[in-house]
C-alpha cells in the first residue's frame, strides 16, 4: 500500500524538526515502509538518512517525486 493520496505537502514537509521519523513506501518491493529520520530542515529543503543508507537525503519540500510516498510516522 503507498502513500499516494494522503503524501505530504510542502507546508507539512517545513513544519519537520530534526528528530522526526518519516515512512517511504513507494509500493516496490524493498521500498515499502523505509523509515527515514529528520536531521535538519532548511528554507527550500530536508535533509533525512534513511534506515538503509549510509548517506543522507535532500528533499526539497515541493519534490512531488519524493513527497508523494512519504509521511509521518506516527
């Protein structure tokens, strides 16, 4: 099951402090409930490490391709 439908917005990606968790799931195999932390949260952008990468991420808060399958794990 993806994300797609209820995937964060630009507003809600601003909103993260460092310490929050995030969920991908895209709905490929091995890409379904990666759970990703917030290391920090600039203007424009994220910055996570995701469980199963040794380097971080940047995600700008409007990049639909990755907001789209990510959320807030609660």
């Amino acid at each position: 099951m993806t994300t797609k439908g209820t995937h964060m917005n630009a507003d809600q990606m601003k909103s993260l402090t460092s310490g929050d968790i995030l969920v991908y799931d895209d709905g490929r195999a091995g890409h379904a409930g990666v759970k990703a932390v917030v290391l920090s949260n600039h203007e424009n952008c994220v910055i996570v490490q995701f469980e199963d990468r040794a380097d971080t991420t940047t995600i700008k808060h409007d990049e639909v391709g990755w907001t789209e399958y990510l959320k807030r794990s609660h």
